[in-house]
C-alpha cells in the first residue's frame, strides 16, 4: 500500500465553524471534504492554468457578446445593460 501523507493549516475558529458546517451539509467529514477540494484543485490546475482559464472566459464573453448583437441588438442591450446593474449591485429585473 502506497504510503499517505498528512496535511495540515491553522484557521480561525469562524473559518474552522463554516468548513465542518460544509462538510456536513454535504455528508462528509472534514477531512474527506479538504481531500476532495484538494484533489479537485489539483486536477483542474492539471487541465487549464489560471492565465488559460482567464483567457478562455474573456475569448468565451466576447465571442458570447458578439454572437447576441449581431443576432439581436436589442436583446445585446437589454443584456449588457443588466450585466452592469448587476456589477453596481442594482436590481431592475430579469432580462427578457
């Protein structure tokens, strides 16, 4: 059996409270929950840099952005206008 190696980080108490309250909310101990984010961490890391992914969600925005204004202007308004409400945190409604 391949040997395991311990990790470990010091938290504050809060930080300490809401891990164990997602660990449990999801049906797990803390330590397997720190596993998984560790694992997941890894793999995603394994599949994209942070620079690609960045690049990747402006390319996927601007394209997305592109596409509904040549398709819709109207619609491409309504959207970006929402998006900025959104970015002052104002309310007006659902796009639509």
């Amino acid at each position: 059996m391949p040997r395991r190696h311990h990790l470990a980080c010091y938290v504050t108490q809060d930080i300490f409270d809401q891990f164990g309250a997602l660990a449990t909310s999801r049906h797990m101990t803390v330590t397997g929950l720190l596993r998984k984010l560790i694992v997941d961490e890894l793999d995603a890391a394994a599949l994209l840099a942070p620079g690609d992914l960045e690049r990747n969600v402006l390319f996927t925005a601007r394209a997305v952005g592109a596409l509904l204004e040549r398709h819709d202007p109207r619609l491409h308004a309504q959207v970006m206008s929402a998006w900025r409400s959104d970015l002052s945190g104002e309310d007006h409604g659902n796009v639509g």
